[in-house]
C-alpha cells in the first residue's frame, strides 16, 4: 500500500500568512515551506516551476505583488494559499 506522499494524486496544499505587499520571491518561497533553503527556492526558480496566480516567475531577485487569494505554486504538488 501507498502512503500518501508517494501517492501522485497527493498535493501539499497550505497557507502562509504574515507577508508583505511587495516580497522577495525567494523569501516567500521559504516561509512557504515549499522550498527548504535559497538555493533550492532558486533552483525551483529557474527551472520555471514557480508561478503566482497562474504568471511564471523567471527571476529570483524579484520583488513581487502579494495579495490576499493568491496562489503560489512551486512545482507539479505544492500549492500556498496567501490569507
């Protein structure tokens, strides 16, 4: 029997709190959770994984537009809704 991680059906679906107007990608990432350290964020970064409300994000030196709904995705199974 599976468990549930190594279920492909299985997201990591949470919520993130505390963040600014205008956040570094990078920093969002971590506090996430979706992303274990910089270099990780920035690999995920330039590998084209990491979108905002569906725009993809090339640049990890950005400083991007967070409101309060939106959705980050980093990879094909890590979804944070910004409340």
């Amino acid at each position: 029997m599976q468990s549930r991680k190594d279920d492909p059906l299985f997201l990591i679906y949470t919520y993130i709190q505390n963040y600014r107007e205008r956040d570094w990608i990078v920093d969002l990432l971590r506090r996430a959770g979706t992303a274990s350290s910089t270099s990780d964020a920035r690999r995920l970064i330039e590998q084209g994984a990491v979108s905002i409300d569906g725009q993809k994000i090339s640049d990890f030196n950005a400083k991007v537009p967070v409101k309060k709904g939106a959705l980050l995705k980093a990879g094909k199974k890590k979804f944070v809704k910004i409340v």
